[in-house]
C-alpha cells in the first residue's frame, strides 16, 4: 500500500459495523450511497489532500478522519472526529511545538438549488421547520454546506474545521517566558 493515497485506504461500511470491503474516496463520496441507514468512513489526510497551506494550519504527518454520513430528508448529516498533531508556532517564544489536535465534526449538506427569485429563498429555511425528521436530525448548531453532483466534497468543509480548530494565540507551555 506503500505510495498510495491515504484517502483512497478509507473504509466504508454501511449500517451497523458490516464492512463492505469496498474502497472509496474519504473526500468525496456518492450521494446515491448515503442512506438513512448511513456510512461509515475513515481514514487518514494529508494536509495536502486537504488542500491546507502551511501558513493556514501545518500539519505533522497525518490527521485521522472518521465520519459517519446519513440521509435525513434531502439533508446530509455528517458527523465524525478529527485526530492529529498540528505544528505551531508560539506567540511569545517564536519556537515551533507539536499541538494535538482533537475535535468533533458536525455539518449538514443540502443539494445546492438554483432559485430565480428571492422568495423561493425565504421559503426553504420555513419548509425545513416543518419537516419532521428521523434521527440524527440537522441541528440548529450544524454547520451548513451545499453540494452540487452526485458526490460531495468534504475536502472544503475538513479544511475549515481544521483551520478553526486553530488557536489565536499558540503557546508552547503556559510558563513560556518569551523571548525576553
């Protein structure tokens, strides 16, 4: 497996624990796959497969994803944990250290529409009030993305989690000195 991308050795699976054995892109997967029983996907990233900048967020190695996606209505839950170690640079040292980085993932995607008038817009945050959805549902906390095809893209969506994930001001230890 040596040379291959990381993304392309995700697992996939469907339902509870019953492995597929099927390989697929951890960043982009078919809609037509994604259930209401859901998929599983994980597998490890590079910030390149991720579309990161150094200066955005440097990573050590890889991140290890893991994402379960769910059809919900017309809706796309997406929820999961992101793994990895980070390389920051401290506020008061200026020294490279290694960040552990952990979080959780929560997004919703819906097919992105083309409207001709402002009132079909007004429209769908009213409908999707109404409807009534199984569990896991889209929550008010999710963030929002859209797609458009029949795959998604989860590359944008990691990346910017990622990036938020960040610290605004990275110190090396709490007892860093600075450069004084």
């Amino acid at each position: 497996m040596t040379g291959e991308r990381s993304a392309d050795r995700s697992v996939w699976e469907r339902g509870s624990n019953l492995s597929l054995g099927i390989m697929t892109d951890l960043l982009t997967p078919k809609i037509a796959d994604i259930t209401a029983d859901g998929i599983s996907l994980s597998g490890d990233l590079t910030g390149e497969e991720l579309g990161l900048a150094d200066t955005e967020v440097a990573l050590r190695g890889t991140v290890a994803v893991g994402l379960d996606l769910r059809a919900v209505d017309r809706t796309i839950c997406v929820t999961g944990v992101v793994e990895g170690t980070a390389i920051r640079q401290c506020v008061r040292c200026l020294k490279d250290f290694d960040d552990p980085v952990a979080f959780s993932v929560r997004a919703a995607y819906e097919r992105e529409t083309k409207s001709t008038s402002p009132t079909i817009k007004r429209e769908v945050p009213h409908k999707k009030k109404e409807v009534q959805a199984i569990e896991p549902k889209p929550e008010a906390d999710d963030d929002l993305y859209y797609y458009a095809g029949d795959h998604l893209e989860l590359a944008p969506m990691l990346r910017e989690q990622l990036i938020l994930a960040s610290p605004m001001h990275p110190l090396c230890s709490e007892e860093c000195r600075g450069l004084c």
